[in-house]
C-alpha cells in the first residue's frame, strides 16, 4: 500500500518542522484534505511550500501555502 507524505519547505527549498504533525496518508485525497484544513497553521508555523509525495515518488510542489498566492486566480475570476 502506497503512504502519501508531505515535505514541508522555506521558500528557498529547506526542509522545516511542520507545526503540525501529520499522519501518514493512504490516499492522495487524504493528504489534500489535511494540507488543505491546516495550511494556515502550517504556513504561520514557518513552511512556505510544501510537496506531495507518494512513497518516494514526488507527485507535485512546491505548492506555496500562502493566502495571498492561493487566492490569486480567485480574485482575478472575480474581477472578470
């Protein structure tokens, strides 16, 4: 069974402590839901990014955890 695990980065690519300990996911949804109910935790606890890994495999990143980032393509559709 594959374990889905994230990396949590410094903008310039250094490993961090996450501010809250994750688990070890089974599914890639799992994974996103927690990265997605802690992001703000996590990004006020010092991680800039983080990157998703499936075993040893990196399926993405860096994905930046700040709010002004993610809301970006939002308030662009919005103003349209």
């Amino acid at each position: 069974m594959a374990a889905w695990t994230w990396r949590f980065e410094k903008a310039d690519g250094t490993e961090v402590q996450p501010a809250v300990q994750p688990e070890e996911f089974t599914t890639q949804g799992d994974a996103e839901s927690w990265v997605g109910e802690y992001w703000k935790e996590l990004a006020d606890g010092g991680a800039d990014q983080v990157r998703l890994f499936e075993d040893a495999s990196e399926i993405y990143g860096p994905m930046s955890l700040h709010a002004e980032a993610a809301a970006e393509p939002e308030s662009e559709e919005s103003q349209a």
